[in-house]
C-alpha cells in the first residue's frame, strides 16, 4: 500500500446525503493504516479525535472507573474469625433427685462435683453450681477436659441442693462412683434432707475477775512443816487463806470469817462452819531462819492438823 498524503485521501469518501452539502466523512478504519509520521500529523491537526483519538471525553469517562476500582478494593471483606476448637471432654450427665416429694424454697441451687479420691482425702476436679432447682428431678451436666482425667484413678460425683443463703437442705450421703475415661447414659444422685443446723451455744461468760485483795492485816508463818495464814479484808469482807506444804502447797480459801477479841488479848479467827481456826496471842515468838522476833504467836487449827508460828501485823 502507497503511504503518504494521496493514501489517506484515498480513504476518504462520500457519506450518503452529503453530495449535496459537499462533506466528506473519514473512515476511521482506514486511518490506522497510515504509516506512523502520518497518523501523528493527522492526530495533531484533530482528525483522531473524529476516530476515537484522547480527548477530554475520554479522560472523563476513565476517572469515575478508576474512583470505582479503588472503593471496590477497600471493600474487601474481613477475613473470617479462626474457629476455635474445644479440647476433648468427657461430660458426666444426668439428674438429681430425692424419694420423698419436697417443695424447694425459691432460689435453691444444685451443684454438682467431681472428686478424685486418694489416700490424703479427695481432691476436686471439677464442679459446676447455680443449677435452679424447682422441683426434683433437677437436670445437669457437668463437661470435664479429658486430660483432668488420669487412667486407674478412682473418681465420683457429689451433689448438693443448698437454699439462697447457702444453708444445704438436701445432700448425698454416698458419693457416686463413675468411670474416668467415659460417661455412659445418664447418671441418677440420690439426695437426702440435710440434718439441721445445731443451735449455737452461747459462749461461757468469762469468770469474773478475783476482787484484788490489798495487802493482809496479818500474816502468820510456821516450820516444820511449812505453812501460811493471812488474813485479807475487814469486817464482813474478811477472808482467810492458808498454805500448806513445801514445794506444792495446798491452798485454801475460807469466807465468811467470824473474828473475837478476849480480855486477854487474843485475837480468834473462824470460818462460818467452824472447822478452821487461826489464833493469834501476845507474846514475842522466834522462827527458825528468821533473825527477827515477831511480836504474836499463831495457832493454825484445822480438821487435818494444828500447826504452830509466829505471826506479824495487826489482829
């Protein structure tokens, strides 16, 4: 094919109608078999806009496609959640109940243990709690993860009704035995009623604390064996208390005491029963050990024995 100017007159032709008004129409098919050089000449004197060539037109019709591709690739859905897979569980199902028809108060609750049982007592696998309970049967299930389980070990369930406040009415007296590597078919727990409560002893009222007694009015002292008086008090407040003995003195305590004065000077001590005595006399006294002299002399009168002193103070 010649190229050149005389080629692309060549293409051109008569539209139908056009004779009359002398237009000639270009044929876009023939103007892309123009040799390079003179394509881009015709494009520059705006023929290849006639014949699809890049016009504002064209730029505009491109932006909205481009504007549509970006929103599509921001749409792009989220990736789906990982599926979380439960470990493998052994699940011990059943119900809970009692021979005798009971109505539960409102808000009592089942729960429902897995125990393991060794020799240091039993060890709690699982437990599951808060199970409502109207009326008996009461449903429940409890799901144990397999590796909580070990193979020749001795396990059993416990059950137990308690009231909203936590007291137990209904419990299990005998644990129930099931097998650790499966749980076949629904397990029935037998309840009874829960013994009631023990009433609270009220505590002991703590002993009332020993009036302090002051220092004794007199005190009266003996050898051989080794023994005490003292006298505590005046009046009707008066108290005797003696000791007996060396190294575990036997110690008494006597009150009410009757006290006499004779003419003489002697001061008598009784107990209100009469079976004990102290006597005290004017007159100095000695005590082995002791280099002072005392100014009394004391007589210590009971059921077991006399026992003779000295003794200081004032009768």
């Amino acid at each position: 094919m010649a190229g050149g100017p005389a080629a692309t007159d060549a293409l051109q032709m008569e539209a139908p109608g056009s004779a009359a008004s002398g237009r000639r129409v270009t044929s876009c098919r023939g103007l892309w078999m123009i040799p390079a050089p003179h394509y881009r000449a015709r494009m520059r004197q705006g023929r290849g806009a006639e014949c699809g060539g890049r016009g504002p037109w064209r730029t505009a019709l491109l932006l909205p496609l481009l504007v549509l591709l970006a929103s599509c690739a921001s749409m792009a859905p989220a990736p789906a959640p990982p599926v979380q897979v439960q470990p493998p569980a052994v699940v011990f199902h059943g119900q809970a109940t009692f021979g005798t028809p009971a109505v539960l108060p409102a808000g009592a609750t089942l729960s429902v243990s897995l125990e393991e049982q060794t020799t240091k007592g039993a060890v709690l696998v699982a437990q599951v709690g808060g199970i409502g309970a109207r009326a008996a049967p009461v449903p429940f299930a409890l799901r144990v993860p397999a590796g909580r389980l070990r193979p020749g070990h001795f396990y059993v369930l416990r059950a137990r009704i308690d009231s909203a406040s936590g007291v137990p009415l209904w419990i299990q007296p005998a644990p129930a035995p099931v097998d650790a590597g499966i749980a076949a078919g629904p397990i029935t727990l037998w309840l009874v009623p829960a013994p009631a409560p023990r009433p609270q002893r009220p505590s002991p009222a703590p002993p009332a604390a020993k009036p302090r007694l002051g220092p004794p009015s007199l005190v009266a002292l003996g050898r051989q064996p080794r023994w005490s008086a003292r006298i505590y008090g005046v009046g009707a407040g008066r108290s005797l208390h003696t000791a007996v003995g060396e190294h575990d003195p036997l110690r008494q305590s006597y009150a009410p005491l009757k006290r006499q004065r004779l003419a003489s000077g002697v001061v008598v001590y009784l107990t209100a029963d009469g079976f004990v005595s102290l006597t005290v006399s004017p007159g100095v006294c000695r005590l082995p050990g002791l280099q002072k002299a005392l100014s009394w002399r004391a007589v210590l009168e009971t059921p077991a024995a006399t026992y003779r002193g000295c003794a200081r103070g004032i009768p």
